[in-house]
C-alpha cells in the first residue's frame, strides 16, 4: 500500500478536528469523532473531512453534527446522497436557519425516505428560468410559473412543486415537468376553464367525483389538442407515460384495464372540432367508471380558477376599455368633439357618435383582426395581449367591452396595480416582494446559496440637466476624434481568411496545405481570403459601479466617459444600455436604470448621466447574473458586458469581501460566458492585476489612469470582437 493511501492515524486526525473546530473556543468534542473516523480508509477519511469542511463554511455546530451522523449511515447511503444530504442540510440553514437545518442532519432516516426525490428530482428552481423561456414562446395569454405545494394553475400561474420526483430518472423527471406545464398551458389556451364550476356541477350528487370524470375527459381532449400543437412533445409525453405504467408494474400495482366507453369518449373529443361544451355533455356517460389518469395531468382547483378570472375579466374589461380610448386619441379622433357638420348652437342637443370598435374573423380559421368604423387596424402589443386574454375567458370579445371609456369614466385604481412608495422598500416586512431573487455562488461549499441575494431595480433621480453640455465643451476635440474612429470602425471591412472561394490566395493557408500535402496529410480546400463588409449585430451593456469608493474624481470620470460613448455610440448606431450597480449587503442590492436598450438619448437619459452618484458597496455577482439576463433579452449577434469600475467585489462586513466574493464574481462570468456574451472589465484600480485576471481572464480585462482613453479602450474591444 502506497504511502499517500494509508488511513489518517488517531493523531493527525484528533488534531485536524481541534484545529478544524477551535476546540479552545467552541468547546466541541472530537474524541468521538476521531474515534469514528480512525477506522475508515483514507478515500472515505478525506471524503468526510471534505464534506466537514464545506459545511463549516455554513456553520461549525452542522459540521459537527454531520461527521456523527454520517459514519452511522456511511452503510445506508450512497456518496451522492450523503453529498445532496449535506447541500440539503445547507440550504435549510440559509433559508430557515440553525434549528431546522441541524434537523435534517439528524434526521438520517427521514431523509433517506425522500433520498430519490433529492437525488433524482428536479428543483423547482433548476427548472423554473427554462420552462419560463419554453412557455413564453406558446401562444395565448402570457402565464408565469410558481411555486407551490401541488401541480395546478388558476389560469394566470403555474405552479410547480419544489422537486418533482414522479419517475426514476432525473432527466424524465424533467420532462415531466415541461409536460405538466404543457398542459395547463393548454388548459388556457384551449378553453378549459370556459365552464361556469358553481352551477355545471350542482345538480350532480357527488360533486368532486363529477368534477374528476370532466378532468378526465378534457384531459382526452387536451391531448388531441397537444398532438396537433406540439407533436414532438406529445411522443415524449406518451414515453413517460409508458415509463410510469412499466413502473407501476414493476411494482405490482394492478392496472385496471378501462371501460370501452372511454375509448367511444376518445373519439368524440379527439376531433378537431370538440370543445368544452362536449366534455360536459359526456360526463354522465362516464360517472362511476373507473377514471385514467395519466402521469402528467395536473389537479384541477376550480375554486382558484373562479377566483382568478372573477378577478381578471372585470380588470381586463376596464384595461381593455381605457386602451381603446387612448387608441381613439392617438388616432385623431376625439369623441370629445361635435362632427363638422353640426351648426353653431345645436351641439348640445346632438350626441356624440362614439367609435365603433369591433372583432372581425380575418378568414375562416385565419383568426381575428380590430376594426374600427369599417377599418381594420393594428393595435399595439398590449391591446393584442389583452384582446387574446379576453378571448381566451369568453371565447370573443363582448361587445360591450370594445367601447372606448369615456373621460373620467373609471379610476385607474381599478386596473392598474397599487404602487408602493420605493422608499418604504426597506423599512417593511416586503423588502421581497416584488423583488429579484438570485443565488450566489459559495465556492468553499462548492454550491450555489439558492435565493441569496435580494435586488431591485430603482429609478436614478436626474442629476444637473446642464451637465452633458459642460462635458461636451470640454472634451469638443475629444468627441470629435472618436466620432470619426467609431465611424470609420462603422463602415469598415473586414478580411475573411481560409475562405474556400475568394478574391486573392490566402498566402499563410496555401503554405499550411502545401505542407501538410508533404507531410502526407489532406491538403484543405480553404485557400482563398476575400473582404467582407463588417456585420454589426451588437448589443452592449454597459453596468456603472457606484460605490461609495468612486466618490471624487472616480465619479467624475466616469459620467464624463459615459457621456463621450453615448456620443459616439450613436453614430455607430449599435443598440447599448447603461446600468448602475450599488447596495449594502445580500438584502439590498440595488440597480439603477440610467439607459436601457429601448431608451433615446435624450434629454431624460443625459440628466440620469448627470445624476450618477456614490452609494454604498459593490455586490459584483448579483449585478453581473441581472444585466446578463436583461441582455440576453437582446436579438444581436455579439452581446457585450463592460463593468466599468475601481475595485474588487465588497459589501459591508460581509464575508463577500473576502475571496468569496471574487468567486462569486468568477462564476457570474461564467455563467454570463455560457449564454454567449462576453465580459470584459475596465478598471481604474491599480491593484486590479491582483484578482481581475482570475475573475475576467488575462484577455478581458484593462486599466486606465485617464478618462479620455476609455472611449478608446471600448472601440478596440469592439475590433477585437468583430474582427
């Protein structure tokens, strides 16, 4: 046996642990703990010792606890189950604290019972940004999705549970859940819930066993539905579902062949022409038979469903009313007005004719379109939106809610969601609500601390609206030269190389090939180089630190920057957005709209410019995981991620000032990196060489000492990046 390979003596271990724990100060005992360990080989010695040591990065009593428990139950459980224990164990204290968290350690056979659903099952939260994105491309109304303690939606929300652990395997279980989504997506989309629950199912004497045959029968039409909408799909969901049969059989659980009447039902309600109103004809046909129920129907909550669209149709009435009148104004036709042909003095014994708005079916099957006095027009998205969720509710339009509102006629108050004062965020008990949850990365605990960091967004009050102009004056020869640098950079050309046809021979390929051709090798066709006009899909975003450390000269450079690249970044015509970053520990992380993609360079955005000052600290991760999600919204083909700052991740006496937080920041890149874009960091902190290189990569990122060389350093990424 090697050397390296012998277990650790009783000694080398009781001193790891005293030192491991500070028994001088904490008081723990490790005798017992040595005792357990001393007898294990050295793979499963340092396999535990690893494991203490990340949880005591969470905390010592957890630790402790975890290396009693888990030479108890190194028999019982396999090494990726006691690692999704420790994690558990782990999460359970960032989100409820020591008690509970020192419970699931205990609790070795409790959570051996649930092992599968943490080895195998799918977290909501790994699961809930993929199948956002997969639901927002479905038609219909715009849903979002929740978690919850059960699979249902009340036709707005779809909830989830926690872990979704119905099938063996991880991946089908995930499927599983993209499926269950599917479904009450099409529950929306298809009418489900067109159905009036309170009087369709009072005269039945068993009322939920009625309501289960309508769940079953509409899951029959769902499915028909399914198969035409989205067939690739549906083959998955018809795998699972074998999948779950074979399991069930594997078990021993009989499955009960079902009558032919479900099959006649099948029929009827496969056509394409089936709706909700043939589900309820057929209910009394199938009441007392046994009931399918595959792996991926949902549970139906009509209580939840009423209550939400009660709530919805009224709001949406109002909303939809309100946009018609602001569409009539917009229009030029105001209601307020008499016609031209009425004479002096009779307006106020003729009404005013209002705008007839009115659905009209484009062509047969081809949808509907608004037409307003005979002529079809094009609302905005919002009135779309809202058009296509009524729809959805009443199957049309009523056309009482297609008259414009008078002047006055409703309170906002009534459709437009109450408005918290921002300044109150803090003080309260709902400094989360409606806020950003983003996990932060523990890179001693080698896991993501899951809902960690608290964000928001805040509007940045406008600074000296006379500002951008001083900055102009001052830097007139400045701007003018980087003008002509960025547009020259705008329309120049670029030379493909090792191109298979072309203008001239590629000189270094043609070398390349003939030497590979003595070397025996394939020589490549690739032996041509031609010039190509440069493709400028870009999108760049630009996050602004504003911690307190940028007071002074810092602050100055960089809002005199900002505006230099505005300047110039107009006439390259490139979409950008400008983002400011601060806040003060992992509860209050702050950022500060000064541009988004979609905002002008106008007056507005330059006083935001103006009034960029110092805050607090400077929470790196969290700042970097929002803005990439706000700039993976952007269609473009090079995405661009500039942090201009003056130091390295900080927060007030937190442990994010250690090298946890430039681990952090290191995967936020990362992870930046994976979704396409590319980071890079200009700083003006002479120290940066010390950690920038491990957060950014020695390519990506820079140091200025001078203002006027920022424009210039963001034009050589930009070659850098489209040559």
């Amino acid at each position: 046996m090697k050397a390296t390979e012998q277990p650790y003596a009783y000694a080398t271990l009781l001193e790891r642990l005293e030192e491991l724990y500070e028994v001088e100060f904490t008081w723990l005992k490790v005798e017992q703990l040595v005792q357990g360990l001393v007898n294990l080989d050295r793979n499963t010695q340092d396999f535990i010792l690893g494991w203490a040591e990340r949880l005591l990065t969470t905390n010592v009593y957890i630790s402790h606890e975890f290396i009693i428990r888990v030479v108890e139950a190194l028999d019982r459980l396999e090494r990726r189950v006691i690692e999704a224990w420790a994690v558990h164990a782990a999460d359970t204290f960032d989100q409820q604290g020591l008690r509970p968290a020192l419970a699931v350690i205990q609790q070795v056979d409790s959570f051996l019972e649930s092992a599968h659903a943490h080895a195998e099952g799918v977290a909501f939260d790994e699961v809930e940004s993929i199948l956002s994105t997969f639901v927002c491309g479905l038609s219909g109304r715009r849903l979002k999705l929740a978690q919850g303690e059960s699979v249902y939606t009340d036709s707005e929300t779809l909830y989830l549970p926690n872990i979704t652990a119905k099938l063996v395997k991880s991946k089908d279980n995930f499927l599983l859940c993209k499926a269950q989504v599917a479904f009450m997506w099409a529950q929306t989309r298809f009418g489900s819930f067109r159905v009036d629950f309170a009087t369709a199912f009072a005269d039945y004497p068993d009322r939920e066993q009625a309501l289960a045959a309508f769940h079953a029968l509409d899951t029959l039409r769902l499915e028909a539905y399914m198969e035409r909408e989205l067939p690739g799909l549906w083959r998955d969901m018809q795998r699972i579902e074998r999948l779950r049969l074979d399991e069930m059989r594997e078990e021993g659980v009989c499955n009960t062949p079902l009558h032919g009447m479900w099959e006649t039902c099948r029929g009827v309600l496969h056509t394409p022409s089936a709706t909700i109103e043939d589900v309820l004809a057929l209910v009394p046909q199938v009441l007392g038979l046994p009931i399918p129920q595959p792996v991926y129907q949902t549970r139906l909550n009509p209580d939840a469903v009423t209550a939400c669209m009660l709530a919805r149709m009224e709001r949406e009435k109002i909303l939809l009313r309100v946009k018609l009148a602001e569409l009539v104004k917009e229009m030029g036709f105001d209601s307020a007005q008499p016609p031209e042909d009425v004479e002096e003095g009779e307006e106020e014994k003729k009404e005013v004719t209002p705008p007839e708005f009115e659905m009209r079916e484009v062509q047969e099957g081809q949808g509907m379109e608004l037409v307003l006095d005979d002529k079809p027009i094009a609302p905005p998205e919002d009135v779309k939106q809202l058009l296509t969720s009524i729809m959805l509710d009443w199957g049309d339009v009523p056309p009482e809610f297609l008259v414009p509102a008078g002047d006055g006629e409703y309170d906002p108050s009534l459709y437009q969601k109450e408005e918290k004062d921002i300044e109150d965020v803090w003080k309260g008990i709902y400094h989360e609500e409606g806020a950003f949850l983003y996990r932060e990365w523990d890179f001693a605990r080698q896991h993501y601390r899951k809902n960690w960091c608290v964000l928001r967004e805040l509007e940045l009050p406008p600074g000296d609206p006379a500002y951008v102009d001083k900055v102009l004056d001052k830097y007139q020869g400045m701007i003018k030269h980087l003008r002509r640098t960025f547009e020259a950079m705008r329309d120049e050309n670029r030379l493909l190389k090792r191109q298979s046809q072309g203008d001239d021979v590629d000189i270094d390929a043609l070398v390349e090939a003939l030497a590979d051709s003595r070397d025996g090798s394939e020589m490549s066709d690739k032996l041509f180089q031609h010039m190509h006009r440069a493709d400028r899909s870009m999108a760049v975003m630009f996050m602004v630190d504003m911690s307190g450390s940028t007071k002074g000269w810092i602050n100055d450079a960089e809002r005199e920057a900002l505006v230099m690249l505005c300047e110039v970044l107009e006439k390259l015509g490139d979409r950008y957005a400008i983002y400011g970053f601060s806040g003060i520990g992992r509860k209050r992380c702050e950022i500060y709209r000064i541009k988004a993609f979609d905002d002008l360079y106008n007056s507005a955005t330059k006083a935001r410019i103006a009034g960029i000052v110092p805050k607090d600290y400077t929470r790196l991760g969290v700042a970097i995981r929002h803005l990439t999600e706000k700039l993976n919204t952007v269609e473009a083909k090079t995405r661009l991620l500039i942090t201009l700052s003056d130091g390295k991740p900080e927060d007030y006496f937190d442990i994010y000032n250690t090298q946890y937080g430039i681990e952090d920041t290191r995967q936020a890149l990362f992870e930046a990196r994976r979704t396409g874009i590319h980071p890079f960091c200009i700083t003006i902190d002479q120290r940066g060489k010390d950690y920038l290189p491990h957060m950014y990569g020695h390519a990506n990122w820079v140091e200025i000492d001078d203002v006027k060389k920022l424009p210039l350093k963001v034009a050589d990424i930009y070659r850098r990046l489209t040559s």
